[in-house]
C-alpha cells in the first residue's frame, strides 16, 4: 500500500457526521478505509450498517470501543462482558479484525462506557474509601481477569482485541492502562492473534520508553493500529477535548513514525481526533486538512 | 520523628501569603519545618530571608525550584547554568540541602523558569519543526549533559539536585522527566549526594511501575522528598491548578504511603497544592484543612 493508500479516518474526528455522510466523505476523499465507533453504528443499527458499509465499498479499519472491564461487583463485571462480547460481534459483522479498547478507570470515577465525548470523571465518590475503589493495582489485576475471559470468545469470532494505553490524565475516569509497555505485558499471556495493541500518538508520545516498547510491540506482532493526531498546549479546558491536527501540537511525527516503521508496521493509520473547533468546521475541510497534515507530517516518515 | 514532625507545609499551598506570614502560619501551626519557593525569598532578598527563617526556629525542608535545562542553544543552557548555581548557593543560605529541579520542557514550548503559576506553555511555535524543537529524545540528552556539569558545584555546597518527574500533561511545557524511572536513570551516574528524587503524589500516582520504582529510589538512598495533595478530576480548566487536598480526588494515599515507608524513607513530608480555590480561603483554613486530611489519609501509612 502507498502511504495515502494506508490513511483512514476515524468517525470521532467528524464527530458530527452521521454514519452515510461519513462513509460519503471518506469515498470522496479517495480513502479506502473508515474507522468506526459504535455509537454510529448504533444510530442505524448493525444490520443496516453492514450494508451501508458494504455499498461504500470501504474497509472498516477498527471498530471503536469495547473495555471498560474494572467493575468490582458481579453485577457490573456480567454487564462488561456482555458488552464487549456483542462488541466482538459487531466488529465481526463489520468486516473488521480489530476493536480497540479502553479498558476503564477506577470503579467510583470511572465514565460509562458509551460516553464518547463527555468531560472528566463523576468527581469524587464518598465511598471511594470504604471500597478500595482508589485502589489502581486491584482495577488492573481486574482487567486482566476480565481479558482472559474474553480471549476465547475473541479467538472463536476471529476478533482481536485491542488494548489502548491512554495518557495518564485519564487514569482515573477512562483507563488504568497508561503505557504501551503496561498494555503489552497486559497482552503476554494470550496470542497476538487474541490481543494486539494501538499506538495512538495523543496518548504515548511522552513516555520516555516509547522506541523500546514500539519495537516491542512489533517483535511480538501486535501493533493492530498506529493512530494520528496531535496533542495541543494548552491543554483544553475540557482535557478530553485538547486533540488536534497534526502540526497544531507538541509531537514529533517524525520520531514516533520512524519507530513504527522500525518495527515492521505496515497497516492503516487512523486519524482520531477529538475537538470541539474541529467538530464545527465544514466536514469537507476537516477532510482535506487530515490529508494535507498526514502528506505532510505522516506519511513521509512511514518507510 | 512523630508523623506530625514530619509535615511541612510548601508556600505554594498558600501563595498569596508574605513569606513572613508563611512562616507565621507554619510556627502557629506547632509546624517545624516549611518548603520554600524561590519567589518568595526574592520578594524581600536572600539575606532577609535567612534573617527570618532563623528567627522562626523552622528548618526548610526544601527550596523550589531549580531546573529548565533543555536549552538547546549556548547562551540559554549559559544562563541556565547560572540560574542553577545561584539557587544551589540560596539552598544552602536557607539551610536546606535539597534544591527541587523542574527539568525544562520542550525548547520551543517551555514556560520560563521563573514562571510559578501559569497556564499551559506558549503554544505552538511556528520553528519548531525546523529546529527539531519537538525532539523528546534530544532534550532528554540536554538535560543529562547539563546535570553533569551541575554535580561537582552541588556536591561542593553540599546540596543535593533533586529530579522532579512531572505528570506527563507537562511533559512538552515544564518537564521532559515523566517519570520515578526515568528519574533514577537520570541520577543513576551521580552519587545519592549530589543527585535526588522526590516522590510528588500529584504527578506519579498513575505510573504502573510506582511500587517498584519507589522501592529502587529507596534502595539507591534517592528519595529526598515526599510531597502529597491529591489530583482532582475532572481535571481543572488551567490543568496546572487541578490539585486538591488529599482526600478531593482520586489518589489512593494509602498505597503510595506504605510504600515508601516501605522503601525507608523516614524523612519530611510537604504538602504543596497549586488550586485557585484553595489560594483563595484564609490561610488558616488552609492551614487546619491541610493538617486534619494528613493526620486522617497520609500519616496512618507512614509506618
């Protein structure tokens, strides 16, 4: 595949768009691939969504989000598997291998897991104390519990489950998986096959092991995503919401990209991005800023 | 020492206050030691300082700040340098051995040392792509060169440099140190008397590798500070300000207590909250709060 051949973009960038008009955009813009998150799928329902996707002739790069697995009660850890399994499924009917996953935040702070947009956490529970529900190493031991459940479900649908390390502001309300070195010994017990990981740029790019683990990931085979967008000073006043284009920010595309390549990654590059200023633009122009910005920025660095 | 004797209340918890009435409320509080920023010793100049410190009978537990040795240009890695020097030579006026070090951001992003309180860095600058202003990696390296040329004066004045990691949220505008780790690596060619670490609650609580690395600060006779406050969510619109009294968020003081009484750190505690409301109760409320969360969260797990 050429570079721009490897460039999808992700429904959370055009937030705004529905499901046809984003399948629209991404034809008109001469991309082959379109990453998904479920709340669109949703909106016209799974069957109507295959065939929608289908007639667009495009290929589903990711199928976003499944996780959310730190519950500490019964009831809530049933409701997550539940869910990622129909998630698994959905990606399955989708056309798509990969379906990526936040793995949730500490259990009294933690956003619902459709929430795709929403601000910080719940704010602080008065029983946070009482049931441990602060206590980030007994969430992760959690998530690992609740991975391993899910491994053979994946395994069976052809499905991979792909483990998101997002920055650490966001430890508390949306992952207690931080780093990409965390996420791949979070995958060591299962194979590639089952659990991969994505290397979004917003989340690592600070983290002083980065090249080590980027080769890591690919020795062992389980880059399933690179993902691309910027990380903007100053932080947004809604944290969630200080994504940007490529170039608006601090990160080194250059680095980053060279590493990926260095580690034998050759698959699509999605590009997510989460901001309100860019979810007010014209579609039409936040489509070809993305494609100016990864011709520009990206691509070049890719090998 | 009792858990008591070990509090120290940090100026920047109460920044509005004079240093004389910091040192006022710290005495009234049946405090016996207080942590020190730079800008309050300047408003009345060092030798009046140390006039007051001594006629308080505190200790200072720490002096903030040294550090933003990123430069990567000679006349700013000269002044830097300089800057250093001159904060080593305060340290040891006031009587303190620890001089706290804010390693520097990224060149093009970085806010001025003298900053205390601002918002996010400069934003983006238009050069930074062509002077490779956005290489992590590189100012890393920058910052290991100009520690190595600081170590022989600190160990002449018997004042330890100690390497604060920063959440990585400040990673491109005050730190490129973003973690305990990569802190000891940093101090491992020095010896444990010229170069330290301090373990910040606000700015590691989320690292998966915090026990082990807490532990190996302790076995390498490393750790010179211990300071507490919690990380509030959501995250506050100036992310700088998002600390909280300990109990406000979401950190688990428990956990990170016992390890590092663990790790054998008996020594002063510092309590340092940068939060807009907070700076704006009376200090005495402040004072009171801040002594009944530590006597409630912090001190139980100090062993």
């Amino acid at each position: 595949m050429s570079a721009f051949e490897r460039l999808s973009i992700n429904t959370a960038t055009i937030k705004k768009a529905s499901l046809a008009e984003a399948l629209d955009l991404s034809v008109a813009a001469g991309l082959s691939h379109i990453g998904l998150w479920r709340d669109k799928v949703a909106e016209v329902g799974l069957d109507m969504a295959v065939e929608m996707v289908k007639a667009s002739g495009l290929q589903v790069s990711s199928l976003c989000r499944g996780g959310f697995l730190t519950a500490a009660d019964g009831p809530g850890q049933a409701a997550a598997l539940a869910d990622n399994k129909a998630a698994i499924l959905e990606a399955k009917a989708l056309g798509t291998t990969e379906i990526i996953m936040v793995v949730g935040g500490l259990p009294d702070f933690s956003v619902a897991p459709g929430a795709v947009d929403g601000g910080g956490g719940k704010g602080a529970a008065d029983s946070a104390v009482q049931t441990g529900g602060k206590d980030l190493v007994l969430a992760r031991h959690r998530v690992a519990d609740r991975l391993a459940e899910l491994v053979p479900f994946a395994l069976e649908h052809g499905v991979r489950l792909v483990l998101e390390a997002l920055h650490p502001m966001y430890a508390a309300d949306r992952a207690v998986l931080s780093t990409l070195g965390q996420a791949l010994d979070l995958a060591a017990p299962h194979p590639a096959a089952a659990v991969g990981v994505v290397v979004d740029t917003f989340h690592v790019w600070w983290d002083p092991s980065l090249r080590e683990q980027i080769a890591r990931a690919g020795a062992e085979g389980r880059i399933a995503s690179y993902q691309v967008c910027d990380f903007n000073l100053p932080i947004a006043a809604d944290a969630l919401l200080s994504r940007g284009f490529m170039g608006d920010g601090v990160i080194d595309f250059a680095s980053i990209g060279r590493w990926v390549a260095e580690a034998g990654y050759d698959g699509i590059v999605e590009v997510e991005i989460f901001n309100e200023d860019i979810w007010n633009l014209p579609y039409a122009e936040v489509m070809d800023t993305v494609k100016a910005r990864y011709a520009e920025l990206v691509a070049p660095h890719l090998g």
